[in-house]
C-alpha cells in the first residue's frame, strides 16, 4: 500500500497539514455558488475536489492546512507539490494525506460526517429536469452519489482502484 503524505517542504520549511479552526477559516474563500444560489462551504468543494482527485483541490487543501504556520504563497505551495508529484510521479499520496487529515480532524469530523449524509440522502431531494419524471431524476441523483463513494472508496484503498481497473 503506498503511504500517505501529510508534511510538504515549502521554502525550505517542513509543514504538517492540520486540520485545524485557522484551516475552516482559510477555507472559507473557497466556497463556491451554484447556478441556484446554493452555498457549498469550502471545506466541502475542498473535499470533494480531493475525492475527485483534482489537483487544484491539492493546491487549495494546503492552503488552508498551513494557516497555522503562516501564509505562504500559493507558487510557494505548488512549487513543493511539483516536486512531490514529480518524485512519486503521482498525486495519490498526497491526496491520500489530504482526505486523511480532514477526517482525522476533530474540527471537520461532523462536517465530513454530513457530507456523506448528503451524498447518500440527497438523491430524494432530486428535482426533475427539463425532459425528465422526478423518478429519473432522483435514479440519476443515486448513480451519482454511488459513482462518488466508488471514487472514495479507490482513493482510500488502492485494492479496490486495482479491481476497478481489470
């Protein structure tokens, strides 16, 4: 099993990424809209980047996990993300790390915990589209959150990624 990195070098300073109250703070410039006006708190985009495996959810998760140490510049963080990934030519350590430390952290315990809430219930708010009954609707909403808890799932457990694969 590959590990899972949760200290980066940046400018010559080793930084454990804490999932701490600095973190929430720092993660609330990364909230998002949708089309409706809805709010995803930063955290959750945060998150569900890193469950997406996008790497500028990586960029954005170490913004926030170094707010407790200080505010280093974004360059300065992807500059030691490259090195890693340029290393281990791959980011699933790093994201590994990421999705660890948040729900290892007290602090996002609960919100992590909705989050999976919403995934595995949010289908019965499904609204029926242009062109579509509210049973297609909510089908299609269910497939998406089953497809979301496959992607964890392969991140969190190289095996499964494996199986996926064949």
């Amino acid at each position: 099993m590959t590990e899972s990195i949760k200290e980066l070098e940046i400018k010559g300073q080793q930084v454990e990424a804490k999932g701490s109250f600095l973190f929430g703070e720092r993660a609330k410039e990364y909230a998002t809209k949708d089309k409706d006006g809805n709010e995803t708190p930063g955290i959750n985009a945060i998150y569900l980047g890193l469950v997406q495996r996008r790497t500028d959810a990586l960029l954005n998760f170490w913004d926030c996990a170094t707010a407790h140490v200080t505010r280093f510049k974004k360059s300065d963080i992807q500059k030691a993300l490259a090195e890693v990934i340029d290393e281990k030519e791959d980011t699933i350590e790093l994201i590994r790390g990421a999705i660890e430390v948040l729900e290892g952290s007290g602090y996002f315990k609960q919100e992590i915990r909705g989050f999976w809430l919403n995934v595995r219930q949010g289908y019965k708010q499904a609204k029926a589209g242009e062109g579509e009954t509210k049973e297609e609707a909510r089908e299609a909403a269910k497939e998406q959150a089953q497809s979301l808890v496959d992607m964890y799932e392969a991140v969190m457990d190289p095996a499964k990624e494996e199986e996926a694969m064949k």
